[in-house]
C-alpha cells in the first residue's frame, strides 16, 4: 500500500440492486479508474441503500460480491483503494441518523429520484425510500471526501450533501466536513436505455433489451444492440431529436475518447445497421475481459473476504474518526465503550 497521508479522498459507490450496467460502467467505474492513481481511494457497495425496494436476500448477497468483484475486473487497485460493503462498517447509519435531524422534508421531497421510485412502489412506500440520500450524504461525509465521481443521476444527491456539510459547519464549526465536489464525464454521465432512449440505462429496468449488463455474453450485447430503437430518418446524425443515434455515439465517444464529430465524420453514407453493429462490437472489446476476470473473482469467495475484512477495518478508522467529532461537537457525551 502506497497512499501518501496528505493525498485527497475520492470516494463512490453502486448500488447492489442487480448486475451493474455499461451505464454505470461510463457513468462511474471507468472514471474511478482513471483518476485513481491522483487520490486515496475508497469504493464500496452499498447494499443497505439496496434494501429501500423490496429485495430477495440469497441475490442481494451475490450481488453484493459482484459489484465488488467487477470493481477489480474493471481496473480498481485492490491492494491500493479501501474496498468494502457498506454494512460492514455501521458508522454510516449512525452519521445517517444524526444527519436525518438536520435534513428538511421539503429538501428531500424534491428529490428526482425518490419521486420516481416512490411512484413506483404505490401506496405503501418505505421511510428508507425518502431518506436515501441522507444515507449517501453520510457515506460521503463520514470520509472527509473530496470527490465524487459519478453519472449525472445522482447530481442532485451530492448538492444535498455539499448543502448539508455546509448547514452543519456552519452551525458547529467549519472544518467539521468537507465539501465534496461533484465529477460527472463530459460525455458518458447519462447512457440511455436501448429500447426506449428518453429514460437512462438502468439496473431496474422490467425490460432487459433495452439494459447491457456488464455480465451479458457476447451474444446478448450483439443482439441488444442489433435490435436497439433509432430513429425515423436515415442519416448518422448528432442531435437532440435523434435520441436512439445520439446514444449510440455517446457510448462510442465514452468507450474511445472520440468526439462525436469524429464518429459522425466516420459513418457518413453508412446507415444505421452499420453504427449499431460496431457500437456493440466496441462494447464488447470492452466488457469481455472485465466478464471473464469477474467471473474468475467470484469463485475465489476468500479472497474477496479477506479484501472486505480488510477494507472495512481500515474504512471504519476514518469514519471513527469523523463520527466522534462529531458526536462531541453535536453534545453527545464522548467516550465510547
Ligand atoms: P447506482 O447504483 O444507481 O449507480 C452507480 C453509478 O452509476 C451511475 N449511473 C449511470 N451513469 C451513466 N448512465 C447511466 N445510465 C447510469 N446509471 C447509473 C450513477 O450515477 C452512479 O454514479 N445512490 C447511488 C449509490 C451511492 C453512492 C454513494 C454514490 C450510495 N452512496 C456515495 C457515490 C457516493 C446509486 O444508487 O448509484
């Protein structure tokens, strides 16, 4: 292990609650990896985040590992970055809580995502719906972070956090938290689903044509993208009402670093067929090896919980460390047993 003391924090998370997608790929994992090296680095799965919808147990759990595991596979330094399941390390529901009473309905009323999910869930939605980003903020908050680098959908998320490490310094003193700020790709933050390209990639989706996961076989990835929904007209253009053509060049430009001019340069006179074949082509030079290196993790179950054992223990010294400021300062009599 190599980190230097002074180094800033980055921090991330995703969210066990299926395979991980290519947008969380874009959004998330492929920029964790490329700014590794410049921060100290801690990456988890939040699996108690997980349980805000209904989950089935055995799959959570196996989820939990994969998320994991294709942190590694996708490039992640497992003997650098503090890697860990977020239950593990029970300082981020006791921040959650204390955060809870300095967060207000109404901020959290607004927030995108739970309006979305809560429509979802009917008439019985769970407390745990609501409070989620407070849960995220503690994550982020309990580490002193520096950055966050994530997908555009949770930019909504980190503003509350920056709002409330700003309320709470304010209130008991500056240097209680840090600041996070926020890092979303230029290109890549918002990968849209296949099949219907005004709603994002995601985990959840009930169709899985419109989703590539990061564990789909060749195949599927050729098929998904062969069927993938474009537009009415016939030409390789980069614009807003060509949504299902737009997608397919962001997520060439993220795989490549290739601008979008050079993709449309690169397709005039060639037809639809042609960008969706090589799109997938390009997927899958990608998401192979990150496959097949996952699968390899997965089997060595005691590798992977000699990493987590190891990685919480070194998570839960830094969060110590904040949750006991903050006990004092808050008017909690220290001193813990
Ligand atoms: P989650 O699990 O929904 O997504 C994980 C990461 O992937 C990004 N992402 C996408 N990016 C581009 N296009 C998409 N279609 C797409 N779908 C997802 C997300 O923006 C995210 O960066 N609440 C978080 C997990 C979390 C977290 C944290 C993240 C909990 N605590 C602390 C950062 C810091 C979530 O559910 O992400």
């Amino acid at each position: 292990m190599n980190v230097r003391p002074s180094q800033k924090i980055m921090l991330s998370a995703v969210q066990p609650s299926h395979q991980l997608t290519l947008g969380n790929y874009l959004g998330a994992l492929k920029n964790w990896i490329k700014l590794q090296h410049d921060y100290e680095c801690i990456f988890f799965a939040v699996d108690l985040h997980a349980l805000t919808v209904k989950r089935d147990p055995a799959q959570l759990k196996e989820q939990t590992y994969q998320a994991v595991a294709t942190y590694i596979a996708s490039g992640i330094h497992p003997d650098q970055a503090i890697l860990f399941i977020q239950s593990h390390v029970p300082e981020h529901a006791e921040l959650s809580w204390i955060l809870n009473c300095f967060t207000y309905m109404g901020e959290l009323g607004r927030m995108t995502q739970y309006k979305d999910k809560s429509t979802q869930q009917g008439k019985n939605i769970p407390a745990g719906l609501f409070t989620y980003p407070v849960l995220m903020a503690a994550d982020i908050l309990l580490y002193q972070t520096h950055l966050v680098p994530v997908g555009e959908d949770q930019k909504q998320h980190l503003e509350i956090t920056r709002d409330l490490a700003i309320r709470i310094n304010h209130l008991y003193g500056e240097n209680l938290f840090t600041v996070p700020e926020i890092y979303s790709p230029p290109i890549g933050a918002r990968i849209m689903s296949l099949q219907n390209p005004q709603i994002k990639m995601s985990k959840s989706d009930p169709d899985p044509n419109g989703v590539i996961y990061l564990m789909d076989s060749d195949d599927q990835i050729k098929k998904k993208f062969k069927r993938a929904v474009t537009d009415s007209g016939q030409e390789i253009i980069y614009r807003n009402d060509q949504p299902g053509i737009k997608n397919l060049i962001d997520i060439s430009c993220a795989l490549t670093g290739k601008t979008p001019e050079e993709w449309v340069n690169q397709y005039r006179g060639k037809q639809y067929g042609h960008l969706k074949i090589e799109t997938a082509d390009r997927v899958i030079e990608t998401i192979a090896p990150i496959r097949s290196k996952t699968a390899e993790l997965l089997k060595d179950r005691n590798y992977l919980d000699a990493l987590l054992k190891q990685g919480a223990h070194r998570a839960r010294e830094k969060a110590q460390r904040t949750l006991s400021r903050v006990y004092d300062k808050i008017g909690c009599v220290g001193g813990r047993y």
